[in-house]
C-alpha cells in the first residue's frame, strides 16, 4: 500500500534531496540534511557517525539535539562498557556481522522489552544515556568501519515501518550526499590547525581517536562534530496539531527512490512513495 506523507514531510525530504541550503559545510554531512532527518523522523537525536568496531577507534561522529544529562566523570566506565558488550549485541554489530548495510534495523528487531533490559549492554551502557529505542540506517562502507545514522528515542513508543521506509527512501541520497561532502572536503584548501581539530572528519590514514564509542555523549568543543568522541543525541522535536485536511492530492514520488542509486546499491529503488497534501501540518 502506498505509504502517504504532509506538505511538510514533503518538503522537508525535498530539503534533503536538493542541494543542502549551507554548501560551504566541510562536515561529514551538512547541517541541513541531519537537522532535516530530525524533523522528519521523531525522535530525542540524530547521530552520524563511523568507527572501527575491532579497534575501537571512532573515525567521525556528527549529531543533531541535546545532549546526554550524563556526568563527564561516568564516560570512562560506560565507553569501556559499550566496547566489552559491543560484539554481544546484535543491534550494534549487525552490520559488522551479517555484512548487510543496506536494511534498516530497529533493536526490537533484536530483542523484546523484557530482553533488552536483561542485556549487560543495556545495564551497564544504554540505561544510562536513555538509550531505550534505536533505529540504524548504514550507508554503503566496510563491515567493522560502518557508516551510520542512529536514530534515538527514550522510553516510549518505538519507531514505525513507516520511518524504516523513509529512510529506505532517503538512503541513496544520503550517501550522494556524504560523497559529495568528502569531495568538497579533498578538493578545499588546506585548513588551519584550529579548524582542522573541528572540521578535520575525514578518516586519516591511521585512525587515533579512542573515546566514547557509544552511541550518545555530551558535545564536545566545536559544537556537535567530533572524531575524538561518540556522536551526541538530542531533544525530541515539538508535534503541532494538523489543521482540518483538503481534498488529498496525490503526486507520485517513485523517483525519489532511484535518482542516485549509482553512487550506492539498489537499496530503496522501486518503492513507491505517495505524497499527500495535507495542509500545514
């Protein structure tokens, strides 16, 4: 069944799809496109983020929203405690696993309630960052050196197939733009030591960051970009009641799915999406 969208949701994919409204970013993906994905998808943050799994390295991380309330002093313990439960939680190592980064995945793909709660990676790591719910979309890159989006919600409801097929949507086009960031980034002048250890993201040759490998943290210096620590979360986006609908007008978006899918693999191609309008809302 095709899924529908509003006028905002469309536009607001649409915002995605286009040229980002800030190309003088050099980060690994530009602003627009995460503070986009956050709006687009409910939920308390959006991460962006790679690292090396085997080495526990963190090669880059990038995040929309607030912080996680979680005292510096505790990082310590609760990276070493994401890194020692890493391989023994499949909603992380999934992808490093099974070699499959084109499915979206949620951790109730994994577990139940009752059995994530059960999990030493959830006791001694995500109940401490409010890491109830989670939603990954990987974008084509190496099993142990994956390229991620981590979707974070507290507890609550969980996320829906209809944000899976979103993503699904957006996923060749997220990874165009991601290239097109790293050739920006190669091709720009030489930056200054000062912006290099904020704006330095592309991973070096020999990988030396080694902090919180997690999935949230506190930001850092040099607001929410880092390859020194894990990428951070944020607050859930304020809901507006929908105005009274119109008549629905219905545009097929197909395209949207295929335009793109040279620069990645055939993840997404072939679903249909609908865009209803709906007012404001």
């Amino acid at each position: 069944m095709p899924m529908t969208i509003s006028t905002r949701q469309f536009r607001t994919i649409m915002r995605i799809v286009a040229s980002p409204d800030d190309p003088d970013c050099v980060e690994p993906l530009p602003w627009s496109i995460l503070r986009s994905l956050h709006e687009l998808i409910r939920c308390d943050s959006v991460v962006f983020t790679m690292f090396d799994a085997r080495r526990h390295e963190i090669i880059l991380g990038q995040d929309v929203g607030e912080p996680a309330d979680v005292p510096d002093d505790q990082w310590t313990g609760l990276h070493r405690a994401f890194w020692t439960h890493y391989w023994d939680s499949p909603q992380c190592c999934y992808p490093d696993v099974s070699g499959d980064v084109a499915t979206v995945t949620t951790a109730s793909d994994f577990y139940s309630d009752r059995q994530l709660h059960s999990t030493a990676m959830y006791s001694e790591y995500l109940r401490h960052i409010d890491g109830e719910r989670e939603m990954m979309l990987c974008l084509p890159s190496e099993p142990g050196r994956v390229l991620r989006l981590l979707f974070w919600r507290g507890p609550g409801l969980d996320f829906t197939q209809r944000d899976r097929d979103l993503l699904t949507v957006l996923r060749p086009h997220l990874y165009a733009a991601f290239l097109a960031q790293k050739r920006r980034h190669e091709s720009a002048p030489s930056l200054t030591h000062a912006s290099s250890s904020c704006y330095g993201w592309w991973p070096p040759a020999t990988p030396t960051a080694r902090s919180r490998a997690g999935c949230r943290s506190r930001r850092r210096p040099c607001e929410n970009t880092s390859n020194t620590s894990s990428p951070g979360c944020g607050s859930t986006a304020g809901r507006r009641r929908s105005p009274e609908p119109s008549a629905p007008r219905t545009v097929d978006l197909q395209g949207l799915a295929i335009r793109g899918c040279a620069n990645s693999d055939r993840a997404g191609a072939g679903m249909t999406l609908r865009y209803t309008e709906l007012g404001t809302c």
